[in-house]
C-alpha cells in the first residue's frame, strides 16, 4: 500500500512540474540512522517540510555519505514548488573537527542550538549528530551573525608534526578565555596532533595567527622567555594571547617548543608587511643564559657593521647537533 501510495503522489508531482513548478532536493547529510529506520526517519521530514513550506513531496531517498567516515545516511527529499525553500544557514563540520563521539556531540547538541538561535536570531530547523559526531545545524534565513572557524597548526606556517600536550583541558581553558577576550562568542573548541580548531560567532573573521619561533633546552627556559617572545609580537602589532611551551615529534623530551596564538589588527601574516627577515646568526651558545648576554653585541654588529635596522633578537635551542643555543634575529631585507 505504501509503495502505491508513493507511486500516486510521485505521479501528481510530475504533474505538477509542467504547472510551473520545479523539481528539487533537500539533503540531510550524514543523518544518524540505520538501514531500518532510515526510510521512516525521511519520510517524516518529508512530511514535516510539506506542511511547513506547502511543497509537494515526490520521494525520499536514503543514501550512504561520500566517505564512509562520516557515518549515517544521507537523506535526500525531493519535491516540487514553484519557488525554492527560503535560504538556507548551515553549519557543518564535516571538513574541519568534530567532538569525539556521537555521545559526546549529542551531550552539546542542546547548549549548540541555544548558542546558534541566541547568536543568530534565527530558528534552527535540523540539529543533529552524525555517528561520528559531527555536528550539523541548518536554519532558514541569514544573520550578519555568522559561526566562523579559526583552523590552524599550532605552529602556523612551520612544518611540524604532533605536539604533545601534557593538559589539553587546561589549554583549551585558556584559549577559550583568551578568545572569549577579544569580544567574540566562543562555539567549539577541539585540539588534536597539533591543530586547534575554534568556531566562533561575530560579524566578522577575527585576525588571529598561530605561530612559532623558538626552541628550547627544557620548561624552565621557555617559561622564562614568554615575556621576550612575547615583546617581540607586540613590536609587530601583534598581541599574544596566549603562549604555551609544549614538546613535539619533532624534537626530543625535555625539549619544549613555545607557540603563541596572536591578535593582530590585519588579516594577514606578520612581520612580512615589515619586509623583515628571520636569521639564523652563526655561533652557538652552551646555555640560556650565555646567548641572552651575547643578544646585544650581535645586534650591534648586525646595526653598525652590516648596516642593517634590528627589530628585534631571540634566543633558540638548535635544531641540529650539537644541541646548542643560537641567536635568531629579526632585520631589515
């Protein structure tokens, strides 16, 4: 009876195609369903966008995603009306991170749809998990609120591999309370093999750049050089809102790397806009301490001797044997 039923209704949609009215497709990407329920699950929402918008239902289909990893089917509703469904908002975080877990997304579904329908203004129509726990969220109409992504490497433009973060729930903490400060509404935060992923709500995409500089020999000395670097930011109008010394795949244990989130007042990466240069200086150093004293004479030399303009000099463990300081140093092209 319900394959007849079907049949029927699929007849009186083609008929109404030749009335002006045209064929067309509402998707819910990765729904989470199975293949038991998935056909009565579309034809709900078949049924619910008929009585909300007056379209007339031609069939539902379900379908297994692109990629296998995303879980759930794809449920497709194709219908007919003479106008489209009003514009759509989306949030889909297929591309870019997703919680960990089905029940760790859906345990934030509800505190999402609030943050959305708060931010936006607009009524969220669909929000769900998929099995992988990806969140999608879809609205009818447009906000100059906009749900935007910070994604980078913690490390920015640098070619590095995992970082090894010792608490991640105290550095999501702090991101979020940094970002927070901005005057921003922060959505999501997930950090995983050395990328942050930060969704939030504003009118416009926040300058921020994830970067790196220096190396050192342990905790200790890269705790003691996060005002330096620090310093060094802000003499590219950046402000580094956060810090964080951190070890690596790349170098071995107790080796830390800092890497510093910044603020900046452009949308574009610094201190290029300087026409600066980052140089290794040659000669290395046994300890903090030594290469921090030498900082001034290179400097000078670089100013009175080589005739070039100093912004600004950092002290870094090598890369290489022997395991060594040496001097980075900021100067004019």
């Amino acid at each position: 009876m319900q394959k007849v039923l079907s049949f029927l209704l699929g007849l009186i949609a083609i008929c109404g195609i030749s009335n002006g009215q045209e064929l067309r497709t509402y998707t819910l990407p990765s729904y989470p369903a199975d293949a038991e329920n998935c056909e009565d699950i579309a034809g709900t929402w078949g049924q619910k966008l008929a009585t909300d918008f007056g379209v007339s239902i031609f069939q539902t289909e379900c379908k297994r995603p692109y990629s296998s990893g995303y879980g759930g089917y794809d449920i497709n509703i194709s219908f007919t009306s003479r106008v489209p469904l009003p514009r759509e908002t989306n949030i889909n975080d297929l591309l870019y991170g997703s919680y960990r877990g089905e029940d760790a997304c859906n345990a934030d579904l509800n505190y999402q749809v609030d943050l959305f329908q708060s931010q936006t203004g607009l009524e969220a129509y669909a929000a769900y998990c998929s099995p992988e726990g990806y969140l999608f969220l879809r609205a009818f109409g447009e906000s100059p609120i906009k749900r935007r992504l910070f994604n980078s490497h913690f490390a920015g433009e640098y070619s590095f591999g995992d970082i090894w973060i010792e608490d991640p729930d105290q550095v999501r903490s702090d991101i979020f309370d940094a970002v927070s400060n901005l005057g921003v509404t922060v959505s999501e935060l997930h950090i995983r093999t050395g990328r942050v992923y930060l969704y939030y709500y504003a009118r416009e995409r926040l300058n921020l750049q994830a970067t790196y500089f220096t190396s050192y020999a342990n905790e200790e000395d890269c705790e003691s050089e996060k005002p330096r670097v620090s310093q060094t930011i802000a003499t590219f109008d950046g402000n580094a809102i956060f810090q964080m010394c951190a070890s690596t795949d790349s170098f071995p244990v107790p080796q830390k790397s800092m890497f510093s989130l910044v603020s900046m007042p452009y949308p574009f990466f610094w201190p290029q806009i300087y026409q600066l240069y980052l140089e290794d200086v040659p000669g290395t150093y046994p300890n903090l301490n030594e290469c921090l004293t030498n900082r001034p004479n290179v400097e000078r030399f670089y100013e009175q001797s080589l005739q070039r303009e100093v912004y600004q000099s950092l002290c870094s463990y090598r890369e290489d044997e022997p395991r060594k300081y040496m001097i980075k140093i900021f100067r004019s092209v």
